[in-house]
C-alpha cells in the first residue's frame, strides 16, 4: 500500500547511496591524490638538497685532478685516485662546502673530510676560518726551501696560536706528519697539502692533540681531503633513524626517544668523564686554549668500550684566533657577537663593537649539555650531589675571580663524584 502510494521512494534509496558512495570515493582519492603529491614533493626538495649537500664525487675529481698533474700529495692520494682502495661510503654533510662521508680505506672504517668551495673573505657567520686560497693549493711556491716553509708555518700559528714559546716544537711535529711517506723528506706537493690542511682548525687540533685518547686519530691526507678514525656511535643521544621519518617526529617526542635509547647510567657516566678530560685537553694546553664553539651532542660519540670520542671539532677553535677576529667587529646588540652556536662576547653599547673576551668557558657549556643527560636515571645517593655540581659548573664565567681554580675545583669533582660510583661495576 505505502509503495502504490509513493511508487518512485524505492527507487530514491539506491540513487542516494550511490551518490553518497561516489563522494567518499572522491573524496577518498582527493586526499590520496594529496598525499602522495605532497609525499613527492618532500622526496623531491630532500633528494634536491642530498644532491647539493652531497658531492664527493666532484671533490674526488678535484683532489685526483691535482694529484696526477703533481701539484699536491699525501699518503691517501694513491689510494684515493689509482688503486681506489679508499672510497666514499654514506654522505654525513651538513654543509655543501664541508663535504663528510663513512668510507673504507683499505679495509678500514673511517671519516673522510673534504673541503669544496674556495672563501675569498671571513664569514664571521659560517665559518671561522678561510677556508682555501684563491687559487687552489698556490702555496709554498716551487723553489720554496724547507727552512723557509717553516717560517711561513711559524708565522701562521703565531697568528692562530698567539705568541707561545714552544711554536717551534709544533713546527717540527707539523713536518713530520706532512712526510706522508716517510722518507725523512717533505716534498713540494706534501708541503702543498700540508700548508692547505693547516688552515683547518680540526687538523691542527688533532696533530697537537694526537696522543690524547678522546680525539680522533688521523688516518692519512691528499690535498686538504683527510681521512680520521671513524667512531661507531655517532652521537650522546638516540637512534639514527631515516630523514623521512625524522620528518615526522615532532621535536618533543623525539627527544623523549632520545632519553629511552641512551645507554645505562654508568656507561653514561663514563661518557661524560671523557668529555670532561677533552675539556682538560684543550683548556690551556700546550699551545694554548681551545674553545668549544659547538657543543652539542651530534659532535660527540663514542666507541664500543664507552670511551668518549669526538666526531667534529671543526668549531673548536683557537681562543687568540678568535679574539682577533671578533673584536672590533661592528655590532647592535649581544647576538651580533656569536660565532657557532656557543662562543658569545658581548656588545660595547657605548662603542657598537663586540668585546674580545667570551662569557662562557668550556667547562660549563660541556655541563649543559650534559645536566639532563647524567641526571636521568642517575642513582638516588648521588643524584643530588650531582645537580648541584652541575649547576655550579653551569654558571661558571670567565669573568668570574679565580676562574681558573674554580674551573678546576668544579671539574675534578664532577669527574671523582662519577668515578666513586662506577669505579666498580663493569662498565669503569
């Protein structure tokens, strides 16, 4: 009776789920359609920016080039360009021009570094140091005798070093590292490589601190491309995990993740005591004081044993290099006087210059980034001990009276404070 009296209703039903069936499909494929487009673009920008950030092969090309012509040499050279037993594995560069990848040389595992782009002037914002000559390699000069190359390399650390007494000492080690052949002879082409590689802060801070067990040792040279010891552990914090799902990962919850795959607290702790001897390391050693200009965790690593090492010390810089370079630099305000992320002085309002003399020593940038580090999970009767070590440490200055003692005081007993409490488990 109800379908005579309204004879098309039955009809009605199936066209509105068919409707409604064909919009979820749309609507469906719209948002897959936007997925995947938005999927591909990311792809797209991130192997655009691997493309840029990633050029060994361009590197390979120019080092090999001026290795065969004979312009430069070194004991990674014939590896590296004839019998091609040392090749680039992963790409770990953050900057196009400061090229780094796992590689294998001989079997081996280590870092190889190169450097790619040619720096006219200082770029107080990028990088402290000019990186390479105008012309590639131009310096010494054929004709350049041995006495005469090392004057120029005296000169060069006076200017970077300050005027220490012992700068003749250094001169020797230097020469001996660039006898990468040890034929008891520098060549003009290891003198070339040698005079290129010195510009760089890191491998002159690893030939000074060559027998100190947290820095990394290096492994050979050609040109300014160097090869040091790899480290298995990359970083204080985490698990490495795939960029694209790094893309994902809010920062908060990836620095939950962080925490839950750090190793036990006593492995921590040996860690930290590692970092505090670097600390020592470079603080007024024997050609004067390094500063930590990048302390962050990615720059430190560690091995199977839980020693410290460190992965990049190409912010770690001489103090008397920085204060030339900073002071009388034009500035408005405190964060125009900031090189890396961590060396800051301050700005003279009444002169609208920086200050030479940098707040923060070492030590207590090395205690910030270890404070959340060291206190989860630390145990109970120390726990409180340890914060407030850590938080004197933290306010350290180097304006502060007697900082050098304080720096001491502080830094012996944070290092005995963990050395009492894993002194006997079986990670000490």
């Amino acid at each position: 009776m109800a379908r005579s009296l309204c004879p098309g209703a039955w009809l009605r039903k199936p066209y509105y789920l068919q409707a409604r069936f064909s919009y979820v499909r749309m609507k469906y494929l719209f948002f897959s359609w936007l997925v995947v487009f938005v999927g591909s673009w990311i792809i797209y920008v991130q192997y655009s920016t691997y493309t840029e950030l990633c050029r060994g092969k361009d590197c390979k090309k120019i080092i090999c080039d001026k290795y065969k012509t004979g312009v430069i040499d070194g004991p990674a050279c014939n590896s590296l360009c004839v019998t091609e037993t040392l090749y680039f594995g992963k790409c770990l560069s953050t900057k196009p021009n400061n090229q780094m990848y796992l590689g294998i040389w001989d079997n081996l595992p280590g870092v190889v570094k190169c450097q790619m782009e040619q720096a006219l002037h200082l770029d107080f914002g990028t990088e402290l140091e000019p990186r390479k000559e105008i012309v590639l390699f131009d310096k010494p000069t054929r004709g350049t005798t041995v006495q005469k190359f090392k004057e120029m390399v005296y000169s060069l650390f006076k200017a970077k070093l300050g005027d220490q007494g012992n700068l003749s000492e250094l001169v020797n080690l230097i020469l001996t590292v660039a006898d990468g052949d040890k034929d008891g002879q520098v060549s003009l082409g290891e003198a070339k490589s040698a005079w290129a590689l010195l510009q760089l802060n890191e491998f002159l801070l690893m030939v000074i601190l060559q027998d100190k067990e947290h820095t990394p040792k290096l492994m050979g040279f050609c040109g300014d491309l160097y090869v040091m010891e790899s480290v298995e552990y990359t970083s204080l914090y985490g698990i490495s995990l795939p960029w694209v799902i790094e893309l994902f990962i809010p920062s908060g919850f990836r620095r939950s993740m962080d925490q839950l795959f750090t190793p036990s607290w006593p492995r921590k702790a040996k860690i930290a005591i590692g970092l505090l001897e670097f600390v020592e390391d470079v603080f007024h050693g024997p050609y004067g004081n390094f500063l930590m200009c990048d302390t962050s965790a990615k720059n430190l690593g560690y091995n199977d044993k839980y020693d410290l090492k460190m992965v990049d010390m190409r912010k770690i810089v001489p103090e008397a290099n920085l204060k030339e370079l900073i002071k009388d630099r034009h500035c408005e305000s405190d964060l125009d006087c900031v090189y890396g992320t961590d060396c800051r002085t301050s700005c003279d309002q009444s002169t609208m210059k920086c200050t030479s003399e940098v707040i923060q020593p070492n030590l207590a940038k090395a205690c910030q980034l270890l404070k959340d580090y060291l206190l989860r999970g630390a145990p109970s009767e120390i726990r409180e001990e340890l914060e407030k070590q850590l938080y004197s440490c933290i306010a350290l200055k180097v304006t502060a009276n007697q900082m050098e003692m304080e720096h001491s005081l502080i830094l012996n007993n944070l290092k005995t404070l963990l050395w009492k409490k894993i002194s006997y488990t079986n990670d000490s």
